[in-house]
C-alpha cells in the first residue's frame, strides 16, 4: 500500500527522533517472517531498552543523513532495524545470536557514532562486555588499590590484636 506524502513525512520525523535518541542503528534483513515472529524479537529486543522497527530504506537513509550520518547506502530488500537507546552492545549481542544459525536473518550493518558498521563490525561489537559488566569491571579496578591500602594499614592492628588474644587464652586456661 503506497503511502501519502503527509503519511512518509511523518514517518520520517519519527525515525529521525529514534536515530537521535540512540547510540547505534544496526540493520538486518529478514524474510520468511510473519508479525508474529518480529514480535516476539521486538519483546527481547525491549527488555535490553531498545527497540526494533520494520522501516522503509528511502526513509531511513533520509533520517539517518538528516542526523548526520556519513556515508549511508540506500538498502535493499526487507529492513529490520534496531535502535540503542541505552546499551548498543546488548543489541548487537541479541542481534548476533539471532542471526548466527537463522536463515531468516541477515546482519546487513550499521551505524554508529556518526560512522558506518559493517556486519563484521556488528559481530565485533557484539563481542564487547556489556554496559554493565564493563561497569562493574570498572569499579573493581578502581576500588583495588583502596582495599588493598585500607588492608595494609589494618594488618598491624590485627596482628596486636591476635598476640593479645592468644596471650588471654593462654593465662585464662592455667587458671581454669
């Protein structure tokens, strides 16, 4: 069904504001899938903060140049994108796993931080640690050498303390 002007120009607003709001544009291509298969995607895709819409290639190759994308290739075929609003790792996690063993999948590329993806840079991100994980991996580097200087400054404190204990137990059991 072709649409109106008034209709696509919409449109276009709307993957506009969705390619400013998120980190990275990963595309895949898909075919042999019904609505219900793209739901079921769409509802793991939501739970990582993202989000996956069937969009029209003219339309988002406008979108995507009118946010200052470099280099974007008019598609082909079926479009399914995916937009990061949060963690651009875990969709591309999700997305790669996806399409690993599908035949209804493809990884056609991306974009990100004003630059264009290829699928083998997808797969690569995709191998990153998550937002998260990297978080917390963060926290524990830098918080080591606090521990480790708040230990070795205790560590003479505990040994009196041990030596006074013992020497209690000593004497308290002579007595008994």
């Amino acid at each position: 069904m072709p649409f109106s002007k008034k209709q696509k120009n919409v449109m276009l607003d709307q993957y506009e504001d969705w390619v400013r709001k998120s980190q990275a544009v990963i595309m895949m291509e898909y075919s042999k899938m019904g609505m219900k298969d793209i739901n079921n995607l769409r509802s793991k895709v939501r739970e990582t903060g993202c989000q996956v819409h069937v969009t029209k290639n003219t339309l988002l190759k406008r979108a995507l140049e009118k946010a200052g994308y470099e280099g974007v290739e008019q598609e082909e075929g079926t479009t399914l994108c995916g937009f990061a609003y949060n963690d651009a790792t875990a969709l591309a996690k999700l997305i790669s796993d996806l399409t690993k063993n599908s035949e209804v999948f493809k990884i056609k590329g991306g974009y990100m931080d004003g630059k264009t993806l290829t699928a083998e840079q997808v797969k690569a991100l995709a191998n990153l640690p998550t937002l998260p994980v990297m978080r917390a991996t963060l926290l524990g580097v830098i918080s080591a050498p606090a521990t480790k200087l708040v230990r070795t400054l205790l560590e003479p404190a505990r040994e009196v303390a041990a030596v006074v204990k013992a020497y209690s137990e000593k004497e308290a059991a002579p007595a008994a």
